[in-house]
C-alpha cells in the first residue's frame, strides 16, 4: 500500500519550480548590437583635417564645453573645425564665431613642420580678433619617445 500511495501522487500534473537563474541571453544579444552599432559609429566621428602634431610632454588641459578647433595644414592652408577656407573667409568666418560666442576656447592644430612664423601668424590673427582662451594641440610623447635626461 505504500507504494501505491506515492504512485497516486506521482500521476497528477506535475508543476516545474520556479526557475531561480537569470536569462543573460538577450542581454548578451543586445550588448552585442551596442558593441557593433559603436565600432561603426566610431570612426565616423572623427572629424577634421589630418596634421602631424608635434609631441611634447605637457599634461591636457580640462575641457568645460566645445573648443573652436584652428588647423593649419602643411601647405598652410587655414580651416577651422572641417571647413578649409581661403585668407579672406578666414578672417571673416573668425570674426562671426568671435561675436556669436565670445568667451569661447579656440584649439590651435598646427602641422609639425611648418616654419615657427607661420604658427605665430596664425596665433597672431586669432587673438586679434579677440579671443583670449587659446591652446596650441600637441601629441603627447609616449615612454619610448621620451628624451633621456
């Protein structure tokens, strides 16, 4: 009889236990379309003309909103953010960033083998038009690069 009242037991609907394990699947899946969404986006972001910067050892400086960012190639062609521009719209495109944002920080970007006066000139016109927050770009050395000394 005692076998008999277990088997009783055993025919009726069973009922599953809860499961006590969590389902990382489709999280997995989608921190792989993140993943995949951003190693595509990121090259895309990057924006700007090429320059060879000089390397220095000096530390970054704190950024508290959007620079305007300066470049001179090594034909010395002018741009600023993307857009190059000629002599003339230069100076008039800096003049329009001057008055719609006065107080702005300007990032000069400056090719490593230019000539130390075309630098200057190009320092020279951005803070004749007023601006007063101005920063030469460089690269920082890495530990190989540095001077011994």
């Amino acid at each position: 009889m005692a076998m008999g009242a277990g088997a009783a037991k055993g025919r009726g609907r069973r009922r599953r236990a809860p499961m006590a394990e969590i389902n990382v699947t489709p999280m997995v899946d989608v921190m792989l379309v993140l993943l995949i969404i951003f190693m595509v986006a990121a090259p895309l972001l990057v924006t700007g003309v090429s320059v060879d910067l000089p390397q220095t050892a000096a530390k970054a400086l704190p950024s508290d909103n959007e620079p305007i960012s300066v470049t001179i190639d090594r034909a010395g062609q002018r741009s600023i953010g993307s857009e190059l521009l000629g002599e003339a719209a230069f100076d008039t495109r800096l003049q329009a960033l001057k008055e719609a944002r006065p107080d702005a920080r300007v990032v000069i970007r400056a090719d490593a083998s230019l000539p130390y006066g075309q630098v200057a000139a190009l320092l020279a016109d951005v803070t004749g038009v007023g601006f007063t927050k101005v920063a030469l770009v460089n690269r920082p050395v890495t530990i190989e690069e540095a001077p011994a000394g």
